[in-house]
C-alpha cells in the first residue's frame, strides 16, 4: 500500500498542476476576474503537499526495503547501511527525479504562500508558468519513469547501489544541485510571467532575485561538493577533468551568475530589462541540456544514470517546448518592453555588462566543448573534448572577465571616470605583474597557471578595496556578501593555479616496510592487510607519511570489492596540511610481492574548495542582507499608506 499511496499522491499532484496552470492563464487572459482565480494559489500550496508525501513514501519503502518495487530491487540491498538505502532514494533517476519535482512543488507554494510584491495578474501568470513546467516533469514521471513500479515476482535480495555512489556526498551532492536547478526553473517562470503581462519592472526583479541568489548559492555548493566527492572517490587525483556531466552542472552556474548580476542591476537601477528576461530563460535552459545528458544515455560518465534514450527523447520534447516557447514569447515580446534606465559604459552597469557577456562566452564554450562530440559521434567520428580546449580558449575570456572583476566594483552607478579609480587600477596592476615576476623567477610554470596566480593575488587584494573608507559595522550584508564572493573567487582561483603549477605525482612499486618519496614527504608501507566492511571487503595498506622528517602520519588508502552489486572501487588517503594536501591510493601486488603506490603531492589544492565555500558564503550574506532590505522597506511601504489612510480619513 505504501508504493500505491505514493503513486496515488503523484498523481493528484499532477492535477493539480494541471489546475494551477489552467486556472493561471485563465486568470491572466480575463485580467484577475476568471471564475478559476482564487484556486490557483491553494492548487499550488497543495500540489507541494501531495508531492512532499510522494517522495516520503519512496524513502519509507527505500528504508525498509521493499524489493516488489522495482526501483527498490534495481537499487538497494538490505545489507547496506541505513544512510545509503536512505540516499539512495534519490540516487538513481526515476527517485532523483522525484525529488526534483518536489522541491519544485515547495519552491511553487512557497511562493503562493509568501509573495505579494507583485501585482496578482502577474504573479497568476508566474503560477501558471510553474504549473506548466511541473506538469511537464509529472508527465515525464508518471509516463516514463515510474518510481512505484510493482514486480509479479520480487527478487530474494537487491542489486545494490552502484558503489561509488555508497558515501556521504550523495547525501549533499545532488540534492543542492537539484535545488539549484529548481530555483533557476523559479526564476524562468517569472520571466515568462513578467513577459507575459508585459511587466518587467524592478519589482519583478526584486521578487525574482532571492530566488535566482539561493539557486546559485546552492549550485556553488553542489559543485564545490562535487568536485572535492569525485576529487576522493574516484582515486585519480584530480578535481576537475571537464567530463560532460560536471560541464552540465557548471552550464547553470554560469547563467545563474550574469542572471544574478543582471537582475540585481534591474532591481536596484531599473537598467537591462532585456537582458534579464532573456538569461532568465537561458539559465533553466542550461539546467534542462544538463538533465537531458545525464539522463538521455547519449553519452557515458561515472556521474550520469544509466537510461534509454527513449526517455532522452521525452527530455529533448519538453526542453523544445519549455524554451521553444519561452524563447517564441520573448521574440513576439522584446519590442514592448522598455529599455530601462540608461547607463554610461564607464559605470558599474558597464562592467556588470562586460562581465556577463564574457560569462555568456565561456559558456558558449562550455556548451560547444560539450555537444561537440556528440555531433560528431552521430556521424561515426569520435572526437575526444578535454583540458586542451578548454582551459586556453575558455581563459580567452576569463582573464579580462577577473581584470573587470577586480575593479567594476569601485565604479560608480550611471556614471563615472575611470581615472577617478586610477590609484586602485594602477595597485592591482602592479600586485599582477609583481607576482609575474616572482613566480616566473621561482619556478618554472606554464603560462595559464602562472597567469592564475597572479590575477588570484590581485583579485584577492582588490575584493577587499570596495571596504576601504567605510564604517564597517554599518557596510551593508549585501556589500559583506559581494566582497566575501569575490575574494573567494580569488581564493579558489589560487589553489587552482596551484594545483596545476606545483602538483608532484610519484607511482612506486614498494614493498612491506619499504618507502617512497613524492615533494618533501616521505611515505613508508608499514603493511597491507584484508578488512571487511557491511556490504564489501577490500585491500587496506597502512602507511606511514611524514612531512620533511616530523611527526609521522598514519594513512589507510584501500582497493575495495563490492558484491552487490560486484564491483571494485579505489579509496584514496589524505594528510591535509596547511600549504596542501597528500594523497595516496594502494594498487595491485606485482609478481615480486610489492605493491604498487600512487602518491600525489597537491601544494594548496585545498584553496579550490575553501574559496567555493567562500563564494557560498558571501552569497549567503548577499541573501539575507536583500531579503532584511526588502522586508524594510514593506515595513516603510506600509507604514506611509497606514499614515495616508489616516490623512484621508481625518480629512
């Protein structure tokens, strides 16, 4: 009964959806008088009720085990520890999908419960715009990816869930990702609704951007935890290979980033209208490339699910019909709406400006280094699309992108000079080429690494100047948040840099109570012993490391054998220091009886990750420094028309 009450609540849920959207674009077409009216803000309040419900069942039926689901059996196993068979629920696609959806659901009655800045024809129209992109994921559910799914004939024991999926960051990982994705689906539903009612004002900028803010606060988290997750598990020692499926996450991020810049700039200077309607629609693009590879079975990754391209081509109709038509409305649309506010190109609008079309660029590259060897592989040629391509053609754009970074934020609103700022210009001019100088006289460095470096220094020192002169208990949380985002922009700038400038990599073949040395450590095999864990057994070496002959740490890298279902995983060991990071991975025993060992050497790796949560952070802030903002002024909005209903009715 428990798959039947969750599939029961999926599919009132749809109709609902179904309701809500009807009643929505009723509403708009008869200007808020429509018979259907006052239905459409319960109907989305409930649908998030009944979809929330859904979900819980197929957690309940994941802790328990029920193997008639076929969902269940495909992807549990009743050895694995409760932590995994309740992050399994959502580690798979049809409960991944669901979860996405009831997030949708909660971010769609959340916004009928709280948002009253907008005049109610439009905020019809965003609800009817919502309901039409969660019926379009209900249809997708409940015609193609069932999660309720019942089998005549349950299986004595699961399959399992794919082993590098068995650890803490998928309890992280995918769903902040997932609630990044649904935030920028928000944001396009207020783009069409503004679109449609032809309001595209900084209202709808102002309601628009908590949304677009905590969607890209929680894709920095998703992607920062996701890089650090594959950077331990997968044993290879890397944080970033370009693989199709990280490109389909850092796509958004990219969108999401000039989306926020461009609507704050809406909000705050009623400038780029434009602009932001159309990132608005760009961005949930990018989310749903991002869903059709990773679920169409177009392409193989360690991160994508393993699906039929059928469902694929059910992605592929819905993205044709979401952005087709969105894109189709912005076509008929573009000419009413007002250009806004005009600014000067030597202005903080300018380099806003700048700045988001040198993301808009890279991520044309992004996207182009993506597809690209799809394309060609529907025409028989395999074309391999990595570092090579993108790290020098997106740098093209990057560099200049940090340069304006560094300064746009000492510019003035509307107008200013830019020899005004030349002292501040002429210091981070010189901190970069003073760490040119340094570092090329150090070390031999490749160009693109030594050029991180040095615009990283700069860009650190010059995100702290927008402080310079203020009180600081009085700065804004917003101005706290920009500052905070940008300097750990810097930050993990650095530890990329590094990483790629400094890394040293050792493969040894070393026997019991031998050594190896990788930089300034030194790493002994104490010894390699079996050890067995709830659902594997594995390989484990004991390693001694010490650090230019100090106290001695003590690693466990381990091989590890899973039954169910039967695969083998490489656990890498790390010693974190301050300056870095050891890392080392045990291998096969050779013919001779010594084991082979991978040592790696990262000089300040940490950084890359540090600065994400620092970018998250500042973000944060940013947040909650707008929404205190706006709840003031409402205050002082309410205030003046209590006091002018108060003249009125004395007179």
């Amino acid at each position: 009964m428990i798959a039947e009450l969750g599939l029961a609540a999926l599919w009132l849920a749809a109709a609902l959806a179904a309701l809500q959207m009807i009643a929505g674009f009723m509403a708009v077409r008869d200007d808020g008088k429509g018979e259907l009216a006052g239905l459409i803000r319960p109907a989305a309040i409930m649908q998030g009720v009944l979809v929330t419900l859904s979900f819980a069942m197929l957690v309940w039926l994941f802790a328990i085990t029920d193997l008639s689901v076929k969902l269940v059996a495909s992807n549990s196993h009743s050895m694995k520890p409760l932590i995994f068979k309740l992050s399994g629920s959502f580690g798979n696609h049809e409960g991944s999908m669901l979860l996405w959806v009831m997030v949708m659901g909660l971010a769609g009655a959340l916004i009928a419960l709280v948002e009253r800045r907008l005049p109610e024809r439009t905020m019809n129209a965003t609800l009817a715009a919502q309901g039409v992109v969660a019926l379009g994921f209900y249809a997708f559910l409940l015609l193609s990816s069932n999660p309720f799914e019942r089998m005549p004939n349950p299986p004595a024991e699961g399959m399992g869930l794919n082993p590098l999926l068995q650890d803490i960051g998928l309890v992280f990982h995918p769903p902040t990702l997932y609630l990044g994705y649904v935030g920028l689906s928000v944001a396009f539903s207020f783009a069409v609704g503004a679109l449609l009612t032809r309001q595209v004002t900084p209202d709808f900028a102002r309601a628009m951007r908590p949304w677009v803010l905590g969607a890209w606060v929680l894709l920095t988290i998703g992607i920062t935890a996701g890089s650090y997750w594959a950077y331990y598990e997968l044993g290879w020692g890397g944080w970033w290979f370009w693989d199709p499926v990280e490109n389909a996450s850092l796509m958004p991020w990219l969108a999401a980033t000039a989306l926020l810049h461009s609507a704050s700039v809406l909000a705050s200077r009623d400038a780029l209208r434009t602009w932001t309607i159309m990132l608005g629609v760009v961005a949930f693009s990018m989310s749903m490339v991002g869903t059709f590879l990773v679920r169409s079975g177009i392409l193989t990754s360690v991160h994508a699910f393993a699906v039929d391209p059928e469902r694929g081509t059910f992605i592929l109709v819905l993205l044709g019909i979401f952005i087709g038509g969105a894109l189709l409305l912005f076509a008929m649309r573009a000419n009413t709406i007002n250009e806004g506010q005009r600014f000067a190109l030597a202005s903080r609008e300018g380099a806003l400006v700048f700045n988001n079309v040198m993301l808009s660029a890279i991520l044309a590259i992004v996207l182009l280094g993506t597809l690209y060897p799809l394309l060609t592989e529907a025409f028989d040629v395999r074309v391999s699309v990595g570092p090579p391509y993108f790290n020098p053609v997106g740098a093209i754009f990057t560099i200049p992108m940090l340069a304006v970074m560094a300064v746009g934020p000492l510019l003035r609103w509307r107008q200013d000079r830019v020899d005004r700022i030349g002292k501040e210009i002429a210091l981070f001019a010189a901190l970069v080429l003073a760490a040119l100088i340094l570092f090329s006289l150090l070390a031999e460095i490749a160009l693109l690494p030594l050029l991180g470096l040095a615009l990283g220094l700069g860009l650190a020192v010059a995100s702290l100047l927008p402080l310079r002169g203020r009180k600081l208990s009085r700065t804004p949380l917003a101005t706290w948040g920009m500052v905070v985002a940008h300097f750990g922009i810097a930050v993990a700038l650095i530890g990329m840099a590094s990483e790629s400038a400094f890394t040293e990599e050792r493969l040894a073949a070393v026997e019991e109570g031998g050594s190896a040395t990788v930089g300034p450590w030194t790493v002994v095999l104490q010894g390699v012993e079996p050890v067995a864990g709830p659902n594997w057994t594995a390989i484990e070496g004991r390693l001694s490391a010490s650090y230019n002959g100090g106290e001695a740490k003590v690693l466990a890298p381990q091989a590890r054998n899973f039954w169910a279902p039967p695969q083998q995983t490489t656990e890498s060991a790390l010693v974190t220091r301050w300056n870095g990071q050891l890392y080392a991975v045990v291998g096969d025993r050779a013919a001779d009886g010594r084991w082979q060992l991978r040592l790696w050497w990262k000089p300040f790796v940490t950084l890359i990750w540090y600065g994400g949560l620092l970018v998250a952070l500042g973000g944060v802030l940013a947040l909650i420094g707008r929404l205190l903002s706006d709840l003031r002024h409402r205050r002082l909005a309410a205030r003046i028309a209590e006091r002018r209903a108060d003249r009125e009715a004395v007179a």
